[in-house]
C-alpha cells in the first residue's frame, strides 16, 4: 500500500491529467475537419430504409463550450489541486478549509458558551437554552449510537437510567466524552473449567439480580465465579475503574438470560466509545455532559446532589 504514496505515483496522476487535457483539444481538431464522404454528405449508414446519418460539421457554439471546458480545466489545476501532489497556487485544501470554517464557527459561539463554562451540572440543567445546546450536541454526535432517545440498545448503553459503568458524575462523563472507552471482557471459559462450569457460573450471575435462575446450578457456579472477580469484585457489584458492568442490577447491555452470557464468557467482547476531544471544544463537553447527566436524573434530583 505504501507504494501509492510515492512521489511517482503523483507524477503519473498529473501526466495523465495533462495528457487528457491535451487530447480533448487534438479530439476536437480532428473532429472539426470535416470531410464528404459521399456525393449526398451522408456517411453510408441507413436506418428504417430513410434514415441517413449526414456528416455534419460540429456546431460552433458546442465547439466554443468545449474549448472553455478545456481552458477552465486547466485553470483549474493551475489554482487548486489536481495535478497529483502539486496544492495549486492557491494553496486550498478541503482539511485546510474545514479548520477555517470550524474556528470562525468556535469564535462565534465562544460567548455563548464561555456563560456555561463556570456553571456546575445541576446549574446547567435548570438552563433551559444549556439543555437546548445539549441537545443539539447530542444529536449531532450521540444519537447515532445510543439512539435519538437515548436509551441505546443492545451493545450501546441507555443513557436514561443510573448504570454508569465509568461513572455518571459529571467529571467522569466528561471524561468518557474527551477520551473515549474501550472496555474488554476477556474470554474465560477457559478459566472457568468447561463448557458446563460456564453454565453454571452464568446461573450464578443471574442469581445476583435476583433473576430467574436454577439455584443448583448457581450453588455450583459461585466458587468458579472467583475468576470473575477480578474485575467484576467478589460481590458482582462491579469496578468503575474498570468500566466492569455491576452484576447484581438488572441491566444487560449485550443480552438477558443463560445463553447471552454464556456467549459472552465464552467468546470474551470489546466495547468501544470513541472520543471526541478532538472534535469538541472543551466548553462543548461541558454543557453535553451536563445535558446527558440530567437525561438520568430529574432537575429535582440533580439539584439534590
């Protein structure tokens, strides 16, 4: 792959462009002289026993259109890129120009969130227009993933209810908005015994959300789930630190029910929150992550904490 990176790739890409350029002209020459190729100006084709194909000349006006297309092209390629790596005397890039466009945006809206910057989470959830520009952002750069509602679905949290697996403070949502998640859940069946061990640590796990489970089964499963502990504590209730999910609620982000977690001891799964402190100012995601704090939480109790 790196081959298409090599400055002689550049130097054919903008060969080739000039050389079309210049065939179009000598195209176009050749198409203007005009010759009769019979008494009656017709090239010999006849359609339907009437209709003959006549050889004439190319009209000037589609002629003068052609040639300005041409001479644009080539005016083009002086100004913009196009010859290969040549920037073009104008020095135009669509990075380039998509960074100014982004800092006059951020230079228009700096007074409008430099009100926000100091305001605490449950200050910003009174704000009506705060919780405006949150949902906006929001929407802009959430919902693909945890849905316009934002209650998610399988694999993406519900962002509505208290289950943080990173924390739901406002610091620690700010902090999965900057940096981005990767959360892991390494294989352990392995780890476990076999494929019946698994089974019976995934009846234990349901046994600690008070879930519909076989008590033998989970009886069985409790000493093999100390290899779960690790990560998840010896109480199930989970690691923050970790972004280990806490066990003993009934939330179930990758699927409910014996063969869900069984798949995922088994087979082990990677969860990842890309992030945006690239792509956000930091006063954007301060007033977003107050707006998804307050998605789990009523003014009432924001304003309580």
């Amino acid at each position: 792959m790196s081959d298409f990176l090599s400055g002689a790739w550049s130097l054919y890409i903008a060969g080739a462009t000039v050389v079309s350029l210049v065939a179009c002209l000598v195209l176009l020459i050749i198409a203007s002289r005009r010759r009769v190729m019979a008494e009656d100006n017709t090239t010999g084709h006849v359609w339907d026993e009437d209709l003959r194909e006549l050889n004439n000349p190319l009209p000037r006006w589609w002629m003068g259109l052609f040639v300005i297309t041409v001479v644009f092209s080539a005016a083009y390629l002086v100004f913009y890129p196009g010859l290969g790596s040549h920037p073009g005397s104008l020095n135009w890039s669509s990075a380039g120009q998509l960074a100014a466009e982004t800092s006059r945006a951020e230079a228009a809206l700096k007074p409008v969130y430099a009100r926000y910057a100091s305001m605490s989470a449950e200050d910003l959830a009174r704000d009506p227009q705060a919780m405006g520009i949150g949902e906006r952002l929001y929407l802009n750069n959430c919902a693909a993933c945890h849905g316009s509602d934002a209650r998610g679905s399988k694999g993406f949290p519900n962002l509505t209810d208290q289950d943080w697996s990173w924390g739901g403070t406002h610091q620690a949502i700010k902090e999965t908005i900057t940096q981005g998640r990767v959360g892991v859940m390494p294989a352990m069946a392995a780890a476990l015994g076999g494929p019946e061990d698994v089974r019976n640590v995934a009846q234990y796990v349901l046994s600690l959300s008070g879930s519909a489970h076989d008590s033998v089964a989970a009886g069985l499963g409790k000493p093999k789930f100390g290899a779960c502990a690790g990560c998840h504590g010896p109480d199930g209730k989970g690691n923050i630190a970790l972004g280990a999910p806490n066990l003993t609620d009934k939330v179930w982000l990758h699927g409910w029910g014996e063969p869900a977690i069984v798949a995922m001891v088994t087979a082990g799964k990677q969860n990842v929150m890309p992030a945006f402190g690239q792509r956000l100012s930091p006063e954007q995601v301060h007033v977003l992550a107050g707006y998804v704090m307050s998605l789990s939480r009523s003014t009432t109790a924001v304003a309580s904490r």
